[in-house]
C-alpha cells in the first residue's frame, strides 16, 4: 500500500491489497481526483479516516446491452410522471446524496471536502450530474465523473420511489447513444445487479479504461 505525498502519483491497480485499497492520504485536488479516476481509482472514505484510494478486484459495471428495465419500471417511464435534466443541478444533487439516509448505513461518506472538491471538478467540465424532478421538486439524481468514454458514477439518491432508477436509466440511454463503452459502478450492491450491472476483472475494466 502506498502512502502518498504531495507529489501527483499513484502506483499500478495491480498494487492494491486484496480488499482493493491502493493508497492512503494525498488530497482531493482537481489534478489528483483526475489522475485517479483516469488510472482506475477512486476515493472512498469516512469522515475520521485519513483519504483511501481504491481499485478493487472486481469491479462493477453496465454494459449498455444489459440494462434491465422491469416492466413495473416500463410503467413508471410511460407516465412521464418524471421530469429528467442533466447536470443543471449538481451542488444540489452531491448534497442530496449527502444528506440521505441510506439502510445499513449509519453515516454517509460523502464528506464536506469531497462536496467541495466534485463541485470543482463540475466546474471544470469532468463532474456531472442527472436530475430527476417531480412537480419542480428535486427528488432524485445522481453525479459521477466523466472520462469521455467511460462515466464513473459515484452516487445516487433517491426521494420518492423509482426516482433514482429512472435517473440510471436515463444516463445509461444517453451514454449509449453517445458512444460510451460502459457505466461504471464501482463496487457490488443489489439495487445495481437488478438493472443489469455485472462485476468484471479489474484487468478487465483497465483494458476498456485504457483503450
């Protein structure tokens, strides 16, 4: 594991620990969070923790010819009940991803300097987000971080039921239409696998990030 200085760097994906963790402090600038996201890492820490990096072994995507849209979802889509912008509010969605309570978690990891640093990074062109709205109210979105070809999502949130998912599948049709290789996901929950996201090598995902 690598502890960093303040010296833009980080080591190969294949130099993390078994958990996936490749180094420890360093800081969440611009220029950093770029070369991280560019070279298949991601930060992912508590509020007491020193800033971990991590590229775990597996990580989890979308290929766009997965996506998985129940028909209870199909439904929910042809209400047009929803309202969908993209990256119009990304201070608001970052915060709401914040703020929301999450099962099984006591605390969010989303912390004020990570708010802070992805709301630059939006201004620089690299973070986006995808809004879902009901009745002019902002109840659900998501933000990650553009690479071109590859769009790393970082977090979701969801205030009414579905609003997340229809935020998901917006982003997932726009990427394919532009050409996108995948979404990536990170790491494994059920709510991911349900609409299709599967786990790839790392090695796997580095070739695809790289190409």
């Amino acid at each position: 594991m690598y502890f960093l200085s303040q010296e833009l760097f980080f080591p190969p994906v294949e130099e993390a620990s078994p958990e996936g963790v490749i180094a420890i402090g360093g800081d969440l600038s611009s220029e950093r969070l770029i070369l991280a996201y560019r070279s298949g890492i991601f930060p992912w820490f508590n509020d007491d923790e020193p800033i971990l990096w991590w590229a775990p072994p597996e990580r989890m995507v979308l290929f766009f010819e997965d996506l998985k849209i129940s028909k209870s979802m199909r439904n929910v889509l042809n209400q047009n009940k929803f309202k969908v912008t993209f990256n119009t509010a990304f201070r608001e969605v970052i915060t709401n991803c914040k703020k929301i309570k999450r099962k099984d978690q006591p605390d969010t990891w989303i912390t004020d300097e990570m708010v802070e640093a992805y709301c630059q990074l939006n201004k620089l062109g690299f973070a986006k987000s995808v809004e879902v709205w009901e009745n002019e109210e902002l109840v659900g979105g998501l933000y990650g971080i553009d690479l071109g070809h590859i769009f790393c999502g970082e977090s979701m949130f969801s205030k009414v039921s579905n609003a997340s998912k229809v935020a998901f599948i917006h982003l997932a049709k726009q990427l394919e239409l532009a050409n996108y290789k995948l979404l990536d996901c990170q790491v494994y929950n059920e709510h991911l696998a349900s609409l299709g996201c599967v786990e790839i090598e790392r090695e796997d995902f580095m070739i695809i990030l790289n190409q």
